[in-house]
C-alpha cells in the first residue's frame, strides 16, 4: 500500500462531535482481511498507519501486520509511538534530570531553554519512597508520610520544580497511590484524541511505561507495557520505540470462579500456566466468553501480573465490562461513547464467540480454580491452600524448591524486575532445601507478652501492591473476613508485622463505606501508606526483638502479601519464605501465625466462649462480598482524583526555583547535572576512530543489565559508599541506588558493581573488579575507569552470548557511557540494551561468526582499535585490531546498528543529542 496515510483517513460522529481517524477496514481494502488479527496487532497497525508518512515507517512495516496472519509471527522490526509515557518516582527521576540537562545545553547552545517539554504527555507518580516504618495504630500513615518526606526532600523539591517548569508533564504527589492504579482509575482513557490543524483525532490509547506492571492497564483494553528509562525519554520526547513484531499467544478463559475463589487465586494460576508455557518476549491475549463474567478488576488484576508470566503484556479487549468500569470510576459520558462508538467502528470491540488467530493458544476454566498461594521464592510457584503446609514442612525437612539456581537466574534475565532489593541476576541467592532448618524456637518478650518464636512464624502480613489493592471485592473480602473475625474476638499474633498499604484513596473511602475498616484497624492493618511498599521491599524494619530472635535462632519465617514479587531477600533481607496471597488470606495468615497451620483443617483460634473458629467460619460468601462491593460509588473516585495533583499541605510548601532551568545544587547527594551534554555543539563532530583503547572487562555469557545497572543497597565500602561518606551522608541514610538514580556520581559508581559479575580478567574474584593493566594493579572498575580517563585512554568491554538480557535498562547503558567505554564487543546481544548502548553513544559490535573472546585467546592485557567509524553504515564491519603480547590478531566484526534511524543516534553522541540537535 502506498506509505501515504490519507485515504485510510474517515470520520466518526459522536454526540455532536466529530474525530478524525484512520480506518482499519479501509486499510484492509489494500492490505487484506485483517478481522481475525489479534486486538493487540490490530493497535500496532493503526499506529502505524497514523504515521505511515514519517520516515521511521515503511511500506513493508504495514504490510507485515497484516501479512502476520499467514505464519501467526514476524521477524519485522517496527517504531512503535505509543500515546503517553507513565513514569513512577525511582525510574522517572533520571528522565526529568536528562530534560533538565538538555534545558541547560539548549541555553548554552544560544537558544530558548523552554524549547525543551516533554513531545507526548507525560504522567509521573510518587508511589516508590514510602516505607512501613510505623504500623499498627492510628497515626502510622501520618508518620511515615512525615519520614518519607524528611528522607526524599531533596528529589520532591527537583520533581516540584519539574512540575512546574515542563509543559506535558504532570506530578502525582506521594500519599496519593500507586502509578499503576491511578492509571487505572484516572489517567487511561482507552480511547485518546489529539487536535491537529484544528481537527479532533482519535486512536487507541496505548502507552509505555518505566516500571514493569504497567501491564495493568491492558485490563482496560489499553496496550501497554514497560520500558527501561532511555526508551521511555526516547517516546517522551517523540522518537518510535524500536520493537519486533510479537507473536501473540491467546488464552481463552471459559466459566467462571467457584464460591470462595477470589481473582487472587485466578492470577496465580494463570501466571503458572503461563510460565510453563513459555510466554517471554510474547504478547498474551486474553479471549473467550468467560469475559462476560470477568469483572474489570479481576482483568486488571491478571494483567498487572504479565512480568510474572513473562509477557511483554496480557491484554484484555474493548467490551461492555469496559465501558461499566469507565463509568464507575468517573470517566465523563462523553468519554464513554467514544470509546464504544471508536473501537467498533475499528473493529476492536470484543464479540461474543470471537476466535482471532494466534501465535499459539491455551485454555482455562475457570471453574478449576482453587484457593492458592505463590512460593517461597517465585511468583509463578503456586502452591494449593491445602498444600502449604506440607509444602513449608518439605522444605524444612530438605526438599529442594522447585527451580534451581540456573532457572531462577533465567528468570530474573527474561522476566524479573531488580529495580529494588531482588537477588543477584544469577540466583545465587535461592536455596536448597537442606538450607532452611539451621535454627531452633526462641522465646521472645515484646510488647508486654511473652511467647515462643518458631520456624513458619509469619513476622510479615502485608496487603499491599497494585496487583490487589485495585480489585474492590478481594479488599472487601479482606475487610469482611476482619469483621468476622473481630466479633469472634479473634486477634492477631503479637509477632506479625500488619500493614495496609492501598493503591488509591479510593480504597480508604470504599472500606470505610462498607464498615470494615474499624475491624481492619482492631487486627492492626491499619493504613500505612499509598504507595509500592511490602513488594519492593519497603516493609520496613521488624520490631528490634522479632529481628533478633530471628538471627539468634536463624529461624526460617514467612511472609504473607498480596503482592507480585516475593523473591528471597526482596520483601526483607531475614525472611526466607515470602508467600503470595489473596487479602484475605493475608489477614487470616495474620491470625494463624504461622503458615505450617493447615488453614483447612486448623483453627485460627478461639472465641470468647473457647470455641474453635476455623477459615471456612469467617469467610465471607460471594453474596456478602457483592453486597459490600456496592458500597464502591462513582462519587469516591470523582471526590479523590479531582485534586489528584495538589499533595497535601507538605507537598505544598515545598519551596522550588521558579525557573526555565533547574539550579543544580553541588552538595545535592540525590540530583546532580549529569555531563551527558558537556562541550555539546550545534552540530556533531565526525565520529572518531578508537585507537589503542585498553578492555575495562572480560565477561561471559548471559551477563544481564542486572548485573550491569546499580540496585539495591548501597554497600559502605563501595565506591558509591565512599563518595556519600564523603559528602557527609551516614550510613543509615545511604537509601538505596534506586532513589539516588538522579545522582549520576552515585550511579557510574555502582556500574558493573553487581557482588555476583565475574571479570575474567581476575582468577576467582566475584563482584566489580578489574586489572587495570598498566599497573598490574586489582582495583574497582570505576576506580580503574577514572584511572584511564586521567590518561585520556578509550575503554572498551569484552563479553560472550546474550549480552544484556533482563529489566533494569537504563543505568547499564548510562553507566557504561559515564565510565568511558567506547565500544561493547560480545557474541550477542539482547536487542533492547544493543538499542539503548547506542542510544547513549556506545558502539555494539559482535565478534565475526565463530569467534570469540575464547577462540582469540584475549586475557584482557591486549589493546584494541576500531577503524571506519566515520563511514558506518547499518549492519556493515569495521576493521578491529587486537595488539597483545603475542603480536595483532585483525577481525572484521559486525557493526550492531541495524537501522538508519541508530546510526543517526550513534553519530550524533546519542539520542537525547540527536533530539536536542532536532528540536534546535
């Protein structure tokens, strides 16, 4: 078809007002019969179309999404431009201090500096800061709000003034909600307009996201997924998201959940099918006429999970379910009707009995589904109700966990998430069974009682995170179990560290409406926090003596969460079995004490009058749960997301520099001015060849951007370590990489720092360290790349298969870039980080086939050059010449910029460049 888009252009009128879109059945009169193309494609398809006349978009692109039908796959690379960019705090501030940097470049460069906004709108919510430091009575949400504040002041006071300097950008203030679900309940619209030359266009709202459950918004029938922070500048600021057509895997769902079955139970169930399936890189589609009885919540609550089961995302289509949710949740009338008006008339309405064509399919029903948990260690490790106990008593006695080291590494390489506190990228951290039974029983005295602390004890009972804290009949489950229990006078064990941390305010009106949360708050889950707590490991500390029974009986204990994340050491570093729930499991886990009591046979405890109360006698029926679920009105969403952007009065009085260019601060330890743009002209220098550049490190195969990319805490005798202490930082208030990513010292500190990366260039040393080769000398790899710089030498990295697998992208392109590595040489790459090094400057190269850093025998002491770089040309070799002691070895390696569209990025210095240079 022709690349001009216009005659698929047509009209739709809706209550008097008239959008412009481009039409699928008209693309379809060129391209072939599209209807049995997945919803997800079809999505692609129309944003391809609505930019068929951009350079980044060619003929071919459009023909093969239709032409995918014919093998259900695709090996064509396409640039996606999705509508809107979601951010939350940890990941979003390195991308507001980029739009910082390049304000002040712009400056220097003699233009406006307010040239510089964000191209697509931007949503950016504090959600990731709060911890559960207090919990348990009445002024725990108070008081953490007023330590997250006293912590993160100095990345409030640069996200205030981002706020208000930058247009298309918008701040979530924190103690609002978790980014995921406001999406949900506010920001996504399922269809979205724009005015161009004065006409109205609709299209599909679709959007990428820098945190990895931004799925959850594919319950909304709104494509969706995460990004790492460079892809997600690069959409901001309108560059196409680079990205392979999927295959699509359809799931068809058929009945519907049993009495006492919740959507919790659901999801962990369709994450275990799915993982063994085999979903990674895929899309899931959700189909089937199980739909019809699917609320949105549970839709939402199974996308949200999609990094679980390893898909790129788990989309549910358009449909009357919808249109109900928009409208419960606020969205005005004429929003609704567009939508349905909209994705009929695109053919993106789901109809009953639809078979679309996939990929590959499976199929549940759901009438199957039983009550479930997930663990210890692996979200997609469902364990049946019935089975935990058994399941815990195995692991004591020295059965092995179900994955090995080697598969939870793969995990965390396809799938995982090391944005906070998850284990090494290579799984170094999973354990045998034989390793859980260490200790004994230890008597404990805490809050006026005294009582015996044993291996099971749950010290953690967490309802928290986006996956569940959205669904109204789950958290009203919990509420009704808490009543039940509380009239019973039941209580909750005096070791169980409760908290309550919803996604929304909303939440807090619904509970309240529906008399609950009084009994909520008598078993101590009383509100903690709105915000990503217990899952990324912001639970908190454990009460001082709790802590030390644990480590002076080295007792294996549990932690119960209503949660997507329960990696060994992520929820808190002395809990060894974390275990996925449903709220109400989590409140009854909280009762129970301790997860080796058979829930379905023991009692929780005892009345007033001594008698046994069992699960099955506080659990509430469905009736009682759809009762308390219509207490959910549209007036609390109206009421809490009319202000959704003001904070509170702390917010508020955050004082902020008015102005176009952010005043960087020189002892700031959490902002800084990166030197991304330092000496930058208007336009770009020739490429340079590198000449006699010295190997910073020799790594192996399935080196992943967790191993890469700085994580977790910052250890005190690090380099990153050093420099806070010497800027007059204590140890107790290092925080972690993840708040400190707006600090660029901080972050190429902890580049290649990972306690697990092994660099050949050193005999049975693990962590980030190197030889620098002049001196012969051991030392870090940023002390050994500053050591270089002084001597103006080029750096370059030698590694093996499948380079730069896993989540966390950004920083292990940025770092690499800040330490001075010219050029990256492996066998292969993950696609996304090849993109991103070259995104920051970095030249990917891949060694000839056949060879490699193995069969050229490199020990790391050569030096190597890189000659044609001037005239670089996409997939064409460059000359590389390897100097060593025993003489020069010439390849000619592959040039891994595969397109037209890199290789501007690469010649420029990068693509913030490219687009600054662009917009000037």
């Amino acid at each position: 078809m022709s690349t001009d888009p216009s005659h698929t252009l047509a009209t739709l009128d809706v209550k008097g007002t008239t959008f412009h879109y481009y039409s699928l059945p008209k693309a379809a009169e060129t391209l072939g019969n599209i209807d049995k193309l997945p919803m997800t494609l079809k999505v692609l398809l129309e944003n391809q179309l609505r930019y068929a006349d951009d350079p980044t978009v060619a003929e071919d692109d459009i023909q093969a999404l239709a032409d995918w039908l014919k093998e259900g796959k695709s090996t064509r690379e396409i640039g996606y431009r999705p509508a809107r960019v979601l951010m939350q705090d940890f990941t979003g501030v390195p991308g507001v201090v980029d739009l910082a940097a390049m304000r002040d470049a712009v400056k220097k460069l003699g233009a406006k500096a307010d040239r510089i906004n964000p191209l697509s709108p931007v949503d950016l919510v504090i959600d990731h800061s709060v911890m559960v430091d207090h919990f348990g009575d009445a002024s725990a949400f108070k008081d953490n709000v007023a330590m997250e504040m006293e912590r993160n002041l100095e990345r409030y006071e640069f996200l205030r003034w981002g706020q208000d300097a930058f247009d298309n950008f918008r701040v979530v203030p924190p103690g609002t909600g978790i980014c995921h679900q406001v999406n949900l309940e506010y920001l996504g619209k399922t269809v979205w307009t724009k005015e161009v030359d004065g006409k109205t266009y609709a299209f599909p709202d679709t959007l990428v996201g820098t945190d990895s459950h931004t799925t959850m918004i594919n319950g909304l029938g709104i494509l969706g997924w995460g990004v790492g922070g460079i892809e997600a500048e690069a959409a901001m600021l309108g560059q196409p998201v680079s990205m392979l057509i999927p295959e699509v895997v359809g799931f068809k769902l058929t009945g519907k959940l049993n009495e006492g079955i919740t959507a919790t139970d659901l999801v962990l169930t369709v994450t275990q099918m799915l993982r063994k399936k085999g979903v990674v890189g895929k899309f899931v589609e959700f189909y089937g006429d199980g739909l019809d009885d699917l609320p949105l919540a549970d839709r939402a609550t199974i996308a949200n999970m999609a990094p679980e089961y390893g898909a790129t995302c788990g989309f549910f289509p358009v449909d009357e379910e919808t249109l109900n949710y928009l409208r419960l949740t606020g969205r005005e009338e004429e929003q609704i009707e567009l939508v349905k008006a909209y994705t009929q008339a695109q053919g993106l309405w789901r109809q009953p009995g639809a078979e679309p064509t996939f990929t590959d399919a499976l199929e549940l029903d759901m009438g199957k589904v039983e009550a479930s948990l997930a663990g210890p260690k692996r979200p997609q490790d469902r364990v049946a109700l019935t089975d935990l106990k058994s399941t815990f008593e195995g692991l004591m006695n020295g059965d092995k966990p179900d994955a090995s080291a080697e598969e939870q590494g793969k995990w965390m390489s396809e799938g995982g998430d090391t944005a906070v506190g998850a284990p090494p990228a290579d799984g170094e951290s999973y354990r045998t069974g034989s390793d859980y039974r260490t200790g004994d029983s230890q008597e404990v005295e805490y809050d006026g009682e005294t009582f015996s602390l044993n291996h099971g004890a749950v010290v953690i009972a967490a309802i928290t995170s986006c996956t569940n804290t959205s669904n109204p009949s789950v958290m009203m489950a919990a509420g009704l179990l808490a009543r039940k229990a509380h009239e019973k006078g039941l209580t909750t064990k005096p070791w169980v560290k409760t908290s309550l941390a919803p996604g929304s305010k909303v939440v807090t009106d619904y509970l309240a409406a529906g008399g609950v949360q009084d009994d909520l708050d008598a078993l101590g889950f009383n509100l903690v926090g709105y915000g990503c707590t217990t899952c990324i490991g912001n639970s908190g500390p454990l009460p001082e003596p709790i802590e030390k029974a644990v480590n002076d009986g080295d007792l294996t204990v549990a932690s119960v969460l209503s949660g997507n994340r329960n990696f060994e050491g992520r929820v808190h570093p002395l809990v060894k079995t974390n275990w996925l729930a449903s709220p109400p499991l989590v409140v009854a886990y909280a009762l129970a004490g301790n997860v080796r009591k058979d829930l379905t046979k023991e009692p929780l405890g005892k009345d007033q009058q001594g008698n046994d109360v069992y699960l099955k006698d506080i659990w509430p029926s469905q009736a009682e749960i759809a009762e308390a679920v219509e207490k959910v009105k549209t007036e609390m969403y109206r009421k809490e997301y009319a202000e959704v952007f003001d904070g509170d009065e702390i917010w508020q009085s955050i004082e902020f520099p008015e102005s176009e260019v952010y005043a960087w601060s020189k002892d700031s330890t959490y902002i800084q001015h990166p030197p991304f743009f330092e000496g930058m002209e208007k336009e770009p220098k020739p490429v340079e060849d590198v000449k006699n550049a010295r190997v910073l490190a020799k790594l192996g195969d399935s080196v992943t951007t967790d191993h890469i990319s700085p994580a977790g805490s910052i250890k005190p005798d690090s380099p990153a370590g050093k420099y806070l202490q010497e800027h007059g930082v204590a140890v107790k208030d290092f925080n972690s990489y993840g708040s400190r990513r707006g600090n660029h010292e901080v972050m190429m500190r902890g580049t290649f720092a990972n306690v697990r990366i092994r660099n050949e260039m050193l005999d049975d040393v693990e962590g980030g360290y190197t030889r620098h080769v002049p001196s012969g000398e051991q030392m870090s790899i940023y002390d050994a790349a500053m050591k270089y710089a002084e001597d103006d030498t080029p750096l370059v990295v030698i590694a093996g298969k499948e380079y730069g697998t896993g989540s966390s992208r950004d920083w292990a392109a940025k770092g690499t870039r800040l330490l001075g590595v010219r050029a990256v040489i492996t066998e292969s790459y993950e696609r996304i980080h090849r993109s991103n090094l070259i995104g920051m400057g970095v030249l990917p190269l891949q060694f000839p086939e056949g060879e490699s850093r193995e069969t050229l025998g490199l020990t790391g002491d050569e030096t190597i050059s890189i000659e044609g770089l001037a005239d670089l040309a996409p997939g064409s070799t460059v000359k590389v010449t390897i100097a060593g002691d025993k003489g020069e070895k010439k390849i000619d390696a592959l040039c891994r910029i595969d397109t037209v569209n890199e290789l501007e990025y690469y010649r420029h210095g990068g693509i913030l460049h490219y687009v600054l240079r662009s917009m000037l």
